[in-house]
C-alpha cells in the first residue's frame, strides 16, 4: 500500500463507525504506513456555512491496513 492509492474498507470497527466510516467507504491514502496504520482521507462535500464560510464533510483517519483493500495502485 503507497501512498496516493485509492483504498476501500474492508472490516467494520467501532473506532471507524464513530468518524462515520463504513465498509465500503473509499478513500486516499496519504501517509506511509506507521505501526500497522495509514492515514486515509474520505471525500466529502464541500459547502457553504451560514456565515458564508466555506468548509468541507471530509474525514481523515488513521486505518489499520488489514482493514482495508487497494481498489486503484498510485
């Protein structure tokens, strides 16, 4: 696993469930693999807040690389 590879998750966990990730999420890697982990970034929606703000819905979090399968090599 390289970093820039598109990455699916394959394994449900707690500590994913409560970042709102799920089996079947998609997303990049961007970091090198540190004790088993990777760092992952989902992406979501950009959008305008009330104040006029622009902000994103992405989720980055660190994955355990067990969890999950490289679905496009970098």
């Amino acid at each position: 696993m390289k970093v820039l590879d598109k990455v699916k998750f394959i394994k449900d966990r707690a500590e994913y469930r409560d970042r709102g990730v799920n089996i079947g999420d998609t997303g990049t890697v961007l970091g090198e693999e540190r004790n088993g982990y990777v760092l992952v970034v989902i992406e979501g929606e950009i959008y305008q807040n009330k104040d006029g703000v622009y902000c994103t819905t992405d989720i980055d979090i660190g994955a355990r690389v067990e969890d999950l399968e490289v679905v496009k090599e970098s």
